[in-house]
C-alpha cells in the first residue's frame, strides 16, 4: 500500500501542478488579448492618460507584474507599468500580442506575469496533499494491523498453540476454530489429524500390548527355529562334502575310464609290432634248426651259411625296429599313466605330453575317418599338472568325436598353442556341425548331455570345465557356428596355482 501511495501522490501533484500552469498560460494569453482590444483606440488616439487608465483593468490582477506598450513602426515607449515588479519574485514569463485599428498595426503590448503565486499555490497544494496522504497512510496501516490482528494473526497464533499441544502429544481436547477460510480449512486439517493421531495410538496401545503377550512365545518360537536352521546348515554342509566327494570321484572315474580306454588302445598298437617279432622269432627259430640239421649231417655248405646269416640279419632288423616300436610305446604309456592315476605337479613341454596323448589316441582314432593335427610351439614349458591338463585334451578330442563329428564320413580337428606372457593359450576346434546357440551356455553343466541314454553321462566337458577352473586355476571359452564347427579357448598360466610341494588339493582322491 505504501509503494502505489508514493507513486500515485507525485503523479496526482505533478497533474494538479501541470493543470495550473495551463490555466495560468490561458490566462495569461487572456488577459493579453483585453489588452489589444482596449489599449487599439487610446493608442490610436495618441492618448496615454487614457491607456494607463484601461490597463489598470488587467493590472488588478495580482498575478501581473508589467504592461509595456509601444508604437509601430517606430518602436516608441507609449506606456509602461511595473510598480510590482520590485515586490514580486519570480520567475517572470512575457507574452507580446500585436495592437490593430481595423486591418493595420499600429503597435505592440507586452504582459509579463509572474509565477510566484503560482509556485505558492503549488507549494500548499503539495503540503495539504503530504499531510492529508501520510494521515491515510496511517490510518491504513492501523486499520489493516487492527484487521490483520484479529482476522489473521490471533487465529494463527490459535492455530500454533493447538499444533504445539498435539506435538506433546495432548490428543484429549478438539480443534475449534469456526471460520470459513483457509485458517478455518487448517483448522479442520488439524481437527482431522489429532483424530487420527488418537486412533493410531489408540491402535498403538493395543498393538504393544498384544506383542508383550507374543513376545513370551517368540523367544521359545525363535530357539526352535534357530535350532531348525542350525540343523538344516549342518544336512546342507554334509550334503555339500558328499556332493564334492562324488565330484572328485567322478573325476576319478572319468581318468580312470580314460586311462583304461587307453590301456585297450595301448594294447591294440602293441599287438602289431609284438606279432611281427613273434612271426620273425618263430622263422628265425626255424631257418636256425634247419641249419643245426645240416651242421649235424655234414652236409651244411657255405651257401646254405650265408643264406642263414642273411635271414638272421633281416629278422634281427625287423625285431629290433618291432621291439622299439614297443618299447616307445610303453614309454609314452608309462608316462601318461603315471600323470593320469597320480595327477603329480611337475615341468614338462606342452608339445611332449599333447603327443604321447596323441600317439595313445591314434589306435582309436584309426577306426574313425577323422584326423587330429597337433601345432604347438616346442618352447612351451609348464609348471603344472598334466595328467589334468591330458584329461582336459582327451575329453575335448572324445567330445569332438562324440558329438561334433559324428555321423560324417570326414573330418578334422586341430589343437594349437600361443604362449601370451605368463599364460598360454591352447585352442581346440574342429569342423564339425557346430553347437546349437540355445544349448552352447548349457555345455560346461554337469550331466547334461544331448544323447542321454545313447551313453552319453554328461560329465566330460562339467569336469573339463572343474579341472581348467579349479585345478589349472584357468579359464575356458566356447563358440561355434552352425555346419562350420566349434572351438574352445583355454587360458591357463604356465606356472599353476599353489606350491610343488603342496599339490593342489582338489587332485588328492
């Protein structure tokens, strides 16, 4: 209210202000127009007695300070009256008007009037509007105070007080405060929360009291459970051991069955070369008899010695070549075994040992039309387990077979190696049909197979994938695509997880 006062005084007094100032100069214009009408004869008559007479008319006016009148064209002084202009202040403005006798000019009066009564005037309209202002603005102010205090400020401090009794909680008496506005609408807010408040604590009471009465029963109700649960951790942890049992002897199982099948494979390759020496001996046996014979009835001749010696010399090549054919492969299955039933800790060449498992694998190999290239670096040296590391090769070779060659009157596999800092990386692929994409995350699960009941025991890839995770402390990867074939990446590092000495534990059964 005081902001559009303070605007609309000096815009009400700047108005009262401009609107005397055109009033004065209407008047001023006025008056100057009279004189030119009653000063033309006198002047025109060359009568001055008469002029100052005539102009007192207009000089009675306060407000005028002097009446200069002179001749045209001469520019003669004919009048002058300016008694007031000694007593008046100013400012002064002078209005010139033309004096005419009919159609000619004859002379020219000039009226200045001063504007000191003006400013006066001006300056007690300004006092009795500031005082008169500044009485209503108090009068305002009182008026909405008194108004603001008993429509607004009592009811709010009403309204705290009620708000502080239900903060301390005294819910016992109502809210009322009977208006129609917006304090009236907190009012019943209020009312409506304190009623809710009484109800939840009402419903507060009885709760606590009915968990005073459980809370007799919950301890005994909680003991039992608690015990149930200890009872169920203890089942669950025997069945967890009994579960990790069966796992390690499942792996057990599984390199014991590998190691058998190549035990008949060993068997097979031996047969041929140990046959040949028999076959030789037994000729051999024969062509020396023969000779004896001879020896003993004089009848031997030298050609029949050098025939003899011939034979000898033959036989004794083809027996030494059957007899190391032999004795490397026993070597190499004396080596495999050795890894295989003991799963020992110790440095050996990569290429080495993937080729005594080849050579072991070949004689089964050899009835299927599928080959097995080997491309491993020589330099690769492991500190590692790879009897495990054998199982995990001849179980990828066996899945090839099994599943991704089968049913084909071809194909390939291949398993290669890049050594990448401390960690080398063994790929196995082939080209057979691939893995489907629905089941490829399925693969590494254990006992799940895609020719269950077809001898199919969905172990061999779940204990590949144990053996590479929790033995050689590695990773394995798998992708394929459909009619192309798959491939496995595995990732170990060359020196395994865990002290010689030590041995890994999950190797101990």
């Amino acid at each position: 209210m005081i902001f559009p006062s303070a605007i609309l005084i000096p815009f009400h007094l700047r108005t009262i202000e401009d609107a005397a100032r055109l009033r004065m100069a209407e008047d001023h214009k006025r008056l100057a127009d009279i004189l030119a009408v009653i000063l033309s004869e006198p002047l025109w008559q060359i009568t001055p007695e008469i002029a100052n007479v005539s102009s007192e008319v207009v000089y009675s006016d306060e407000r005028v300070a002097k009446i200069e009148v002179i001749t045209l064209p001469d520019h003669k002084n004919f009048i002058t009256n300016d008694k007031r202009m000694a007593t008046q202040t100013g400012p002064f403005k002078t209005l010139s008007h033309e004096i005419k006798h009919g159609e000619q000019i004859i002379g020219e009066v000039k009226l200045t009037m001063a504007e000191d009564l003006l400013l006066e005037s001006l300056r007690s309209d300004r006092n009795r509007y500031a005082i008169t202002a500044a009485l209503s603005l108090i009068m305002a102010i009182v008026f909405i105070l008194l108004v603001l205090q008993w429509r607004l400020v009592q009811p709010i401090r009403v309204l705290m007080s009620e708000s502080d009794r239900l903060a301390n909680g005294e819910l016992g008496e109502p809210i009322a405060l009977n208006r129609e506005d917006e304090l009236g609408h907190l009012a019943l807010s209020l009312e409506a929360t304190r009623q809710a408040l009484q109800r939840s604590f009402s419903d507060l009471e009885v709760k606590n009291q009915q968990l005073l009465e459980y809370s007799g029963t919950l301890e005994s109700k909680v003991k039992l459970r608690t015990q149930e649960l200890e009872n169920a951790n203890l089942n669950l942890e025997s069945a967890l051991a009994n579960v990790n049992s069966a796992q390690n002897e499942l792996a057990r199982v599984e390199r014991m069955a590998a190691l058998g099948s190549m035990v008949a494979g060993v068997a097979h390759e031996l047969n041929t070369p140990l046959g040949n020496c028999l076959l030789v001996a037994s000729t051999l046996e024969e062509e020396t008899k023969n000779l004896l014979t001879l020896l003993e009835n004089g009848g031997m001749r030298r050609s029949d010695l050098s025939r003899y010696a011939a034979t000898a010399a033959e036989s004794t090549k083809l027996l030494l070549r059957g007899l190391q054919q032999s004795a490397r492969l026993v070597g190499d299955f004396k080596q495999v075994a050795v890894d295989q039933s003991s799963a020992q800790r110790r440095q050996f060449t990569l290429l080495v040992m993937l080729q005594e498992l080849a050579a072991l694998l070949h004689s089964s190999l050899r009835k299927t039309p599928f080959t097995l290239e080997l491309d491993i670096p020589a330099n690769i040296e492991l500190d590692s387990y790879p009897g495990p590391l054998g199982q995990v090769f001849t179980n990828l070779v066996n899945n090839a077979v099994a599943h991704g060659l089968d049913g084909r009157n071809e194909g390939h596999m291949r398993c290669f190696a890049q050594q990448q800092g401390d960690h080398v990386l063994i790929v196995f692929e082939d080209n057979g049909k691939g893995i489907p994409p629905e089941i490829i995350n399925r693969i590494f699960e254990p006992f799940f197979t895609t020719k269950f009941g077809q001898g199919g025991s969905g172990l061999g890839l779940s204990i590949t994938f144990n053996i590479i995770s929790n033995v050689l402390g590695g990773e394995i990867r798998v992708s394929s695509v459909i009619g192309q074939g798959s491939r496995f990446e595995i990732s170990i590092p060359l020196k395994a997880p865990g002290s010689q000495e030590s041995g890994n534990p999950l190797l101990s059964h």
